[in-house]
C-alpha cells in the first residue's frame, strides 16, 4: 500500500473547515552535511521530540506558535513524561508509552550495550506545530542550537510528531 | 523538525530525522532522514513493543554511519504490526477538525500535571 499523502490530506480537511493552510516549508537547496568525526560508539547523542513532550512538575505547552522547548534529564523515569501538542489526535499511544514518539528508553538501552557513546545529561522537546516559518528560524531553531551546543553532543537524534 | 535539522547541521551538529511522513520529510529535506511507514506519533515504534522500539532506534541510529549523501531518505523495510488498516483513517480528508483551541493557555495532559507545574511555579 502506498504512503500516506500528509499534506494533501490535511490541506483539504483545513480547507473543508475554514481554517488557514499549514503552510509546509519546502526547501529548495539540498541540505547542509557536516559529517561525523568519530565512530558513532563514541558518539555524545542527543535528541529532541517535536511531540510537545514534558515532565510532570514542567509547565505544558500551549497551541499557538509556543517555540519553547523543555530540557528533560535523560535518566527521566519513562512514566513521568507527558504529552501536550495542537494535534492531540495523534497522542493517545504515546500517553500510554512515551516511547512511541520520544525514544528515551531505547536510546539509554543503546548506550547501555556501546552501540552510541553516551546519551546527553538532558534531552529535548518542542511543540512541533508552530505556523510561522519567522518564528522557527529566528525563535525555535537558534534556541535548539544553543541547547545541543550546551550538552555538548556530537550528533543529534530527531524525531517529528 | 526539517528546519531544525538544516539549521544544527549548517552549524556543526550532524543530524538524523527518524520521522513517519514520507511526503512532509521529501518536502522539508533534511540532511539524513530514516522513514517508517508508521502512524504518525510512532516514530519510536508501537505501543508497548520495546523488542521494536529498540530495534528501531538501533536501525535508525546505524544510518548516522551509512548515510553519506546529503539529503538522502533510507526506507525502513519495517511494517506496522497491524498491517496497513491505518492508513485509510489517516487518508480522510473528512471535516472532523481534529485539532485543539490554538490559544496560550498551556494545556496539561493530566490535571495532576497543572497542579505540580503551577506549585513549581509558585515556590
């Protein structure tokens, strides 16, 4: 069966609704590359959700254009995490284990076995659905930098929503 | 998260995108991308399935060191456990809005969590 048209789908629903499109930012340039300088079994790795994911105690997101993030310590007990995102739609799993959009518990059980280096002191998440491609680059994306720079991380592991 | 990638990656940090739409991680074109043909809100794997769930992150972590190509997607060859149903619900383009008030107020998972957080707050 093929994949899921996304985009299409989800345009035509905002349309039959009234709403304004989610407006997709389409890259036109290929990708920046840096490569990896050591063996990924050496590697500091950190990650980053856009699931809308936090701690219990934390403050939750809000659903119009929050671009703030949450550091959550990566030996965080699985069952303290927690999920606030415009689409709540697609949370009912993840609400019931976190792992299913935030990866934690594999990530610790890969740095356990020395297939990664080590997993960063903190990990991170956002609510992914903020409409202003402004916002992303001059909010949200330099913020995420500073925040993986600070972990000292060599790689980093990202998971959409 | 697309965005995100470039902007890391043009600055030091290399990246990887474990994500779960074929078509919004082609648009977005991220330097390294793993996809899996998965609900969205599965990019870790299915409910209760930590034998997956680690294979996964196991899978994709490997393409960190495969990958040399800029903007390349690998297709994971995985299948979701309950076969393809899914996919029929998630292609309705129906009229249900399925989305939350897009407000600033912060909105809990749990009323418990509102309770901490804003005792945190208040110390």
């Amino acid at each position: 069966m093929s994949t899921v048209e996304y985009m299409r789908t989800i345009r035509e629903k905002y349309n039959k609704l009234g709403y304004a499109p989610y407006g997709w930012h389409k890259a036109e340039e290929a990708p920046p590359w840096t490569a990896l300088t050591r063996s990924l079994s050496e590697c500091r790795v950190g990650m980053m959700s856009t699931a809308g994911t936090y701690v219990a105690g934390q403050e939750a997101y809000f659903y119009k254009d929050d671009t703030s993030h949450r550091a959550i310590a990566s030996n965080t007990a699985i069952d303290d995490l927690r999920f606030s995102h415009l689409t709540e739609n697609y949370l009912p799993d993840a609400r019931q284990d976190a792992n299913c959009a935030f990866p934690l518990e594999p990530l610790r059980k890969l740095a356990d076995e020395g297939v990664i280096g080590g997993l960063a002191d903190n990990v991170f998440s956002c609510m992914g659905a903020v409409y202003s491609k402004r916002r992303v680059d001059e909010e949200l994306a330099p913020q995420m930098y500073d925040a993986f720079a600070a972990e000292g991380v060599d790689v980093a592991y990202l998971v959409p929503l | 998260m697309c965005l995100i990638a470039r902007y890391l990656e043009q600055r030091g940090i290399p990246t990887l995108v474990v994500g779960t739409a074929l078509d919004i991680l082609e648009y977005g074109w991220a330097p390294r991308a793993v996809f899996m043909d998965f609900p969205l809100g599965h990019g870790g794997g299915p409910l209760h399935d930590p034998a997956m769930q680690l294979a996964i992150a196991r899978e994709a972590c490997a393409a960190f060191e495969t990958l040399s190509e800029p903007g390349r997607i690998i297709s994971s060859a995985r299948t979701w456990p309950d076969g393809d149903a899914w996919k029929q619900g998630a292609s309705d383009d129906g009229a249900d809005d399925v989305r939350q008030p897009r407000d600033l107020t912060p909105r809990y998972q749990l009323e418990a969590d509102r309770q901490l957080a804003e005792a945190a707050a208040g110390d």
